[in-house]
C-alpha cells in the first residue's frame, strides 16, 4: 500500500518517531502485531529524511524531542508538498489544552496520550488510516474525472439554473474566448450570437429542467470568427441545482456544408447563381410577395450576337466574354436582395424584390450600361462595336393574379421587342 492509492489500511507503512527507545519498541510491537510495516525514527532530523524517502501512510510523532522538536518536525512536513498529505499523530505526556491546540495548529490530525493503551493507540492508528484511505481514493477519482474533463473533445461548462457560467474545461474556454477572469458573472447567453441570445435568455428565464438540445448555435467568438456548435444542457440532480452544458464545434462542418451549397447554387462559369439556384429564389420571391402584397420584377438579357463573337474569335474568348458580362451585372446589382443568375447559354436574369416597374427598367439599363463600359470589341456585332446586352424588364404583383410563368413570358417577350428594335436597349413589358 502507498499513499497516492490506498484500498486497504492492511500492511500500511508507519513511522514512529521518539527519542526513547523504549517507547519505540512498545509502539513497535503493538502496530506490527496488527499488520503494519513499522519504520523508526529516534530524532526530527532522522524523521525527515526517512519521510522524504519512503512517504509513510501515517506518522506517529513525539513532541518533546532534543534538537528539532515534534512541532518543528511537523511544521516542515506539511511544508513539503511530497510529505504533506501523510497525517501526523502526536504522541505526548502532556495535558495542557494549549499545547495541545499547538499540535492541530502545526498540521496534525489527532493525539495520543502516554502511557499507552493498546486498544487507544490502535484504534486511533485505524481510525486515520481509513480516514486518509478514503480520501486518497477521493482524490484519485476527482484527479481522474479533472483529467477526462480537461482532455475532452468538446467543451463542457456548469451552470446555474439561471444560465450564469460556474465552471469551463479548456475546450469550451478557447471556444468562448474566455479567459478565467472572465467567467465570474457571466451567462451562457452573453456568448451567444443573434438570435441564438434571445432564445436562450428566455429559455433559463422559464426554468430549465429537461435536457435541451442539441441545438446549433453561433458563439460571439473572438477575433470575429464565425464557430457554429451544437449545445446540449442537461439538469443535474444534486445537493444544488446544476446543468451540465456540452458544446461540439461543428464550425468545420458547418463551413463544408456553406462551400456545397455554394458550388451546388453557382454556375461554374461565371460565377453568377445557376439556373437551378434561379429557380429557387424566384419561387421564394414569388411566395413572399405574394404575402406581402409587394411587387416582383424580372429582368432577361442576351448578350447581343454572340454566336458571331464565338465563330469570329473562339470559344475560350467567348468564355471569357461571358464572364466579364456576369461581373458587370453582378456590379450593377448593388441591392442586398439583387439576384443575378445565367438562364443558359448566353442569357442572364435579375431578379429586383419588392419593386416596381420603372425602378426595375431604371436597374436594368444601370446593368445595360456597366455591360457597355467594359468596352470589349466585337468585330462581328451588328448593334455597337464593342459587346452589348438587351434587356427586357417585367413586373407583376402576385397577389392581384398571375403566375411565374406570366412573369418569365412577358420579360422574354419585352426581350425579344428589345433585340428587333435594334439591340442594346431594355424594354419593359406593357
């Protein structure tokens, strides 16, 4: 048995000190005739040299001891981090209450008074061997569930049911931008981001009392990085009310899922949104004014003669011409809610949300124009010498009728007007 694990007091090591010798051996043969490994020790000096190297489950120390005492000893016992655990038992003839308070105020834990009585000396022996078995086991369970706490993949904090943070393991600390000053006062919510805040503020203002989770959240994370995690919170049944809280960083994932959509919604091309991504949104559009009774407009271009700029100077500069065309119109859609995407081939859309008629034909020639001031020649065009588009704008409100289709039937007929009237012009649907 040693004293970083002790299951047993059965074969414990004991250190006895005194300066008497005939003390030594009547402690000696009552603590061996119960099982214990006995070392002796005749002076302070000889204790601590043999504490520091064989660190003995409990001593049994004298008091009154020429050159260092049984005090002094044991003051530089517990002053030694390896020596410090190990419990000291005085041994004294002296009965004076502050003497005796002198001994606990040095580090011992109990006394025992001469002459002895074996049944005293052994059952005061036992009684603190099991007490410090009991808290080495302690120790050693809190040391290993510390070190699984603060070796773990995900971040783990304690909370209170009001949502104030008690405690972090490493994990969540680098997740949260937390440093150990910072956690006192500090509420699960405060380190959350926009919507996610409000949600949970309300939610420990209820009460929590079922788990909760999981749940993808955004962190106010530190230099302005984005980590996105899934939140667990669970109530935990004990002497005071605790919930446990898990974070799993799924930003890596998060981010994988983000750059899938985007290459599934943008044509490899241009850049711009694909047809299927067009699809989508104007669908979307078309239902959320629906609701709100607002106008849809829908702009169609062409880029003008581009098959004779193909046939004249080669598919890969045709390839670049579009892409240069998607750039200008993806400038000249300034507004957050523009959407710009290739219809096929050489054709493009805008979509302008909740605008009218003049203000849509107004975007659209502002596209028309950032088109035309890229200046690309184009020998074989028959409207400009440089590569122009045509447009044709149409609005509808969906809540007075109508459909998608009517929608992409009348811009494509304003297109057509646009391309027979001479080319790098936007007519708007009548």
């Amino acid at each position: 048995m040693n004293n970083s694990d002790m299951t047993s007091i059965a074969g414990a090591r004991i250190l006895i000190v005194d300066d008497m010798p005939a003390n030594l051996g009547v402690l000696q043969q009552m603590l061996e005739a119960e099982g214990y490994q006995v070392l002796a020790a005749t002076s302070g000096e000889r204790a601590l040299a043999i504490a520091g190297q064989f660190l003995p489950d409990l001593i049994v120390l004298d008091v009154m001891m020429p050159g260092i005492g049984g005090l002094e000893t044991c003051r530089r016992l517990k002053a030694d981090v390896a020596t410090q655990p190990i419990p000291v038992i005085f041994i004294t003839a002296l009965t004076d209450t502050g003497d005796t308070v002198a001994g606990f105020d040095v580090g011992a834990v109990d006394y025992i008074h001469k002459p002895f009585q074996r049944a005293e000396v052994c059952a005061r022996v036992r009684t603190h061997l099991q007490m410090c078995s009991y808290m080495n086991a302690y120790r050693y369970e809190t040391d290993r569930l510390r070190a699984i706490i603060n070796n773990m993949g995900e971040g783990l904090l304690t909370l209170a049911p009001d949502g104030r943070i008690a405690s972090v393991n490493p994990v969540a600390q680098r997740m949260l931008g937390l440093q150990p000053g910072d956690i006192a006062g500090t509420h699960l919510f405060d380190l959350l981001a926009p919507p996610y805040d409000s949600h949970y503020r309300h939610w420990f203002q209820r009460g929590p009392d079922v788990c909760h989770g999981p749940h993808e959240v955004q962190l106010r994370a530190p230099q302005g990085l984005s980590v996105f995690v899934d939140v667990t919170i669970t109530p935990v049944y004990s002497a005071e009310p605790m919930l446990v809280c898990l974070l799993h960083d799924i930003s890596a994932h998060k981010r994988s899922q983000e750059e899938l959509l985007r290459v599934a919604s943008t044509d490899q091309l241009t850049g711009a949104a694909n047809r299927r991504h067009f699809d989508i949104v104007l669908q979307r559009e078309w239902q959320r004014a629906e609701r709100s009774h607002t106008m849809l407009s829908l702009a169609m271009f062409d880029v003008d003669c581009f098959k004779g700029y193909n046939d004249t100077l080669g598919h890969h500069a045709g390839d670049q011409c579009l892409q240069r065309v998607a750039q200008a119109l993806q400038s000249a859609a300034q507004r957050p809610t523009d959407v710009v995407a290739r219809y096929g081939g050489e054709e493009f859309v805008l979509v302008f949300v909740d605008t009218d008629e003049r203000t849509a034909e107004k975007l659209a020639n502002n596209a028309r124009r950032a088109v035309e001031a890229l200046a690309l020649p184009h020998p074989a065009s028959g409207a400009a010498a440089c590569v122009t588009v045509s447009g044709g704008v149409a609005t509808l409100a969906p809540a007075r009728g109508g459909n998608l289709q009517d929608l992409l039937r009348q811009a494509d007929i304003a297109l057509y007007r646009a391309k027979s009237l001479g080319r790098n012009r936007v007519v708007r649907a009548d």
